[in-house]
C-alpha cells in the first residue's frame, strides 16, 4: 500500500494556488492535510485579494480540505513572521514536513519562503515553478477552471478589466508588458469553479472599491472586487 506524505497547502483562493493544488492531486504522491491563508484580521478579507473569509470557507468545504487560518492584525513582516512561525511549528509537531506554494518565477519568494521554511525544519513545494506563463494560462482554463479578476493594479492593467473572468479574452486584452499570470502582483483572482471542487462556489459582486497604497512615497490606486 503507498502511503502517501501529508503536507500543507499555502491558499489564497486565487488561479496559481489552485491549479498547483490540481497538480499535486494529480500527481497522486501527497495527501493534502491542510489549507493555510493569510487573512487580514480587521476586514476578514485576503489582503491583496480582497476576497472575503467566508468565500475562502466555501472553497474549502467543496475541496473538502480543513482550512487554517492565519489571521494578521498589522500588516508587518515582523507580524507575519512570528505568526507563520508558530504556524509551521504546529504543522511540525503533526509530523508535517512540506508546504506547497502557487509561486511561478519569483526568485527572491521563492529564496524567502525556503529560508522560513528551513528554520523550523521544514521544506517547500512549487508544483507550477518555472512554468511558461502563457502556456500555464491556457492549460488553466482548458482544464475548466473559472476565476473571477478580483483586484487589479490601476497602474499596470486599464481598470476596465476589474472583474472580468480570467479567460482568453481576458488575456488578450492585457498590455504586452504584463505577465498573463499575473505573477508581478499586476492582478489577483478568485478560483469559483473547476475540476479540483465538488461543486461551484456561488458568490455575489457588490460593486467596485477603490483603494491607494502608498510604498516609497509614490501612490498605488488599486480597484477591488467586493465579493461575498
């Protein structure tokens, strides 16, 4: 009998961590015990995504997977640190050794995560690592999956694009200079359907939201889907 390796599951909600987590089933080598998000305490919300906690609590129950959250008050490094540590230590204590992650080409995550990892002993997954975005794209939504743009970078992606399906209209009509996986942080989705649920996550669109980010004194103007 192959006894398969438990291992944790890094969720967002969004397209990459749900097709890596349809690579990992299909590859049939691990049991995924957990699913881990990072939600923003004060919102109850996936920061980034916007996507709200009980829409993360839908996919997880169709995935049939438990779901741990990791709730985050402040929004610092430190913070984050210190919470994921407690966190992995946890899952270490069950016997876990592996954390599986949705990352595509970004080196430095990539580096950071290991290192995290590595402290508590720890080791981690990309099943969708170094991946051609554009060929990554098309077998995501020839699979069947469907995800709704839930937020987008006004300063890379024309604000008309502000929930559209991801699909290959969608794709289409990017600028030439944005990834189609959005793995620069220029889009975020939110995975409603596919062949990884038992049934589709039913959601409602409440409108747009609008919201500005300041980093290195230069303002970012970020639109939301408000989902629920």
């Amino acid at each position: 009998m192959n006894i398969k390796e438990d291992i944790v599951m890094s969720w967002s909600g969004g397209k990459d961590s749900a097709f890596a987590l349809f690579q990992l089933l299909n590859e049939g080598k691990y049991n995924i015990k957990y699913l881990l998000t990072n939600i923003y305490k004060p919102n109850k919300r996936v920061s980034m995504h916007g996507v709200p906690e009980s829409l993360i609590e839908k996919q997880a129950e169709s995935l049939g997977i438990p779901l741990i959250k990791l709730y985050i008050e402040e929004k610092t490094h430190d913070e984050y640190d210190i919470k994921m540590r407690e966190v992995l230590n946890s899952f270490k204590q069950e016997g876990i050794n592996k954390v599986a992650f949705g990352d595509i080409f970004l080196e430095d995550l990539k580096i950071y995560r290991e290192e995290k990892l590595a402290e508590v002993k720890m080791t981690a997954l990309f099943p969708l690592w170094m991946e051609n975005t554009y060929e990554l794209a098309f077998k995501f939504i020839n699979k069947g999956f469907k995800t709704h743009i839930c937020s987008i970078d006004t300063s890379k992606i024309p604000k008309e694009l502000i929930g559209f399906d991801y699909s290959e209209s969608f794709i289409k009509k990017l600028p030439l200079d944005v990834d189609p996986c959005g793995e620069n942080g220029e889009f975020h989705s939110f995975c409603y359907d596919g062949p990884i649920y038992k049934k589709p996550i039913l959601f409602v669109k409440n409108g747009i939201v609008t919201k500005t980010y300041t980093h290195n004194k230069q303002d970012y103007i970020y639109l939301f889907s408000d989902l629920s």
